[in-house]
C-alpha cells in the first residue's frame, strides 16, 4: 500500500494507542480494503483533525 495523508489507526486515536493497536489496525485496512470505508476514513479525518483527539 502506498502511504497517504491519513489512515485507519490515525482517526481511530492516532498517539492514544499502543503500537500493537496501530499494526493491527494497519493491517486490518489491507486485510479488508474497501472504498466505502476509504471513504469513512476521509470523513473522520475532518473531525480527529479538528477535535485534535489523540494529539499531543
């Protein structure tokens, strides 16, 4: 996969998680790649960005 500006583990709690947590979510969004969930990802990315959750 080639990186981007955002990914699951990055609106799923971005810094807040365990690297375990973000390998595995990794690994979950090429397991289970899907334009609606790209999608998803895009739209949550507005708001983690904004609320800066996980954010130090």
């Amino acid at each position: 996969m080639r990186p981007g500006l955002t990914g699951l583990w990055q609106v799923s709690g971005r810094s807040s998680l365990s690297w375990d947590d973000t390998v595995r979510l990794d690994l979950y969004y090429v397991d289970n790649w899907s334009m609606l969930q790209d999608v998803s990802i895009m739209l949550r990315t507005f708001s983690a960005v904004l609320a800066a959750r996980g954010a130090y």
